[in-house]
C-alpha cells in the first residue's frame, strides 16, 4: 500500500470518529438543553452511567454474552446447514424442483412467526432461543448460497468432470472454493439478520440478554436502559462482523 493511499484512509478514519463525536455531542446538548425530554430520548451520559451500573451489579456482561451465544449457534447450525444443501440445489434442477417449493413456504415467514411453535416444541430453554435464530437465518442463508452456486462457471465443472472428478469432488473442489467469496459476503449480512431473530425470542419469552433488557426497560420506563440495549445490538455486530472480516482476508488470502 502507498503511502498516499494510507494517509488517505488515516485522514477518512479520522473524518469517520469526528463524525460519530459530533453527533453524540449534539445529543447530549440537545438533552442538557431541555430540547429532548430524556423520559422519551436519554443523553449519552445516562446511557454510559445506566451501562456502569449494570456493569457493576454484573448483569451487563451476562446479557450480551447469552445474546451473543444464542446468535452464534443459531446461525452456525444454520450456515452449516444451508452451504452443501445450497450448493446441491444450485448445482441439481431434480434437487431444486423438489425443494423449491418447501422454500417457497419458508421463505416469506418472519422468525416472530415461529415463536408459538417452538414454545409449544421446546419450552422457554436455550433450544427454542436457538431453534428461532435458525429458521430466521436458515432460508436466506440457503438463497444466498443457490445464487452463489449458480453463478460458477459450467465449463469449470464440465473440464472437472472431464478429468474423472465425481459430483462429491466436483462440489468439493470447484463449486465451493468459487462461490465462496459470495458465500462469505452473504454470510456477513445474515449474522445481522440473526440479531433480529434472536432479539425478537428474547422479547417474548426470556430471562436474560440484551432483548430481554430492552424489554425490561420499558416495562419500568427506564428509557435509557433500553437505548443501552440498542447500543450493545450495534456495538456487538460490529464486532462480530469484524471478526469474519478477519476470517475473510485469511479464508480468501488466495484472492489477494
């Protein structure tokens, strides 16, 4: 990298954090003024002092990790699913006619929607958290996964096949390292949709993470314990989608 294009990148980093100051700044003015009532929009500083206080009592950590784990399997049994059956039905037009209308049923369902089933299924446990994460994530996982299979080239296939490969290595060797990189990116915008998901079973039916305290707070109109909960939404996908940027660079090191 040049030095010129690394300033550059330096000179937008640091755009980007007076951008994000400002804005906060603003908001605490705004609230300190009188402009905003905090009973409906709290300042910054409460939302900092609400998050040192749960800090404290030892609540604060125990939410974002049980969100974070009830995301984490939900949408790795979900990728783990979706990859080789995606891979089968944008590869198979028998495979896909027989399960394109099964997705076509699944598709349109919000993960609210699978709420009642898994109480009724699984009780309020840990599995029904992760079965709501799945679903939610399951299908446009698969979708993206079809597409990426879909877009490789045959004639790569045809010279593997060719050359004596059957389909196991044919998926193995050549679909899934090619469509890969869309895999990945998909992926990255799937993690997101499994915040949605699990945040809405924590809404309903739940003893801890962070839906489970914005829930709480507004029950007892601690506004800024919910915006605490938003902020934490944000803080940890950002985090999570930085750590499979990370597993991108060095899974496609290749590319570069």
């Amino acid at each position: 990298m040049s030095s010129r294009s690394s300033s550059r990148e330096t000179r937008l980093i640091w755009v980007s954090v007076l951008s994000l100051l400002g804005f906060l700044l603003l908001w605490e003015g705004l609230c300190r003024a009188g402009a905003v009532d905090p009973i409906f929009l709290p300042a910054p500083s409460q939302v900092l002092a609400r998050a040192l206080s749960l800090s404290d009592q030892g609540t604060l950590f125990y939410n974002v990790l049980a969100s974070t784990r009830r995301v984490m399997v939900g949408f790795l049994a979900a990728v783990i699913v979706a990859i080789p059956l995606g891979i089968l039905l944008g590869t198979s037009k028998v495979a896909r006619a027989v399960f394109d209308p099964i997705i076509s049923f699944l598709r349109p369902l919000p993960s609210m929607s699978w709420i009642p089933l898994s109480l009724l299924w699984f009780g309020i446990t840990e599995t029904q958290k992760y079965s709501i994460v799945f679903m939610g994530s399951f299908v446009p996982a698969l979708l993206y996964v079809m597409e990426a299979s879909r877009s490789i080239d045959p004639v790569l296939v045809r010279a593997a096949r060719n050359l004596g490969a059957n389909r196991w290595q044919v998926m193995r060797e050549v679909l899934f390292p090619g469509c890969l990189p869309q895999i990945l990116s998909g992926m990255k915008i799937i993690l997101g949709l499994s915040w949605t998901c699990v945040i809405s079973a924590e809404l309903v039916a739940s003893k801890e993470g962070l839906g489970f305290m914005i829930m709480n707070g507004k029950e007892f109109f601690q506004t800024d314990t919910v915006v605490l909960g938003m902020v934490l939404i944000s803080f940890t996908v950002l985090v999570t989608d930085l750590c499979l940027r990370l597993l991108e660079r060095w899974v496609l090191a290749w590319q570069r």
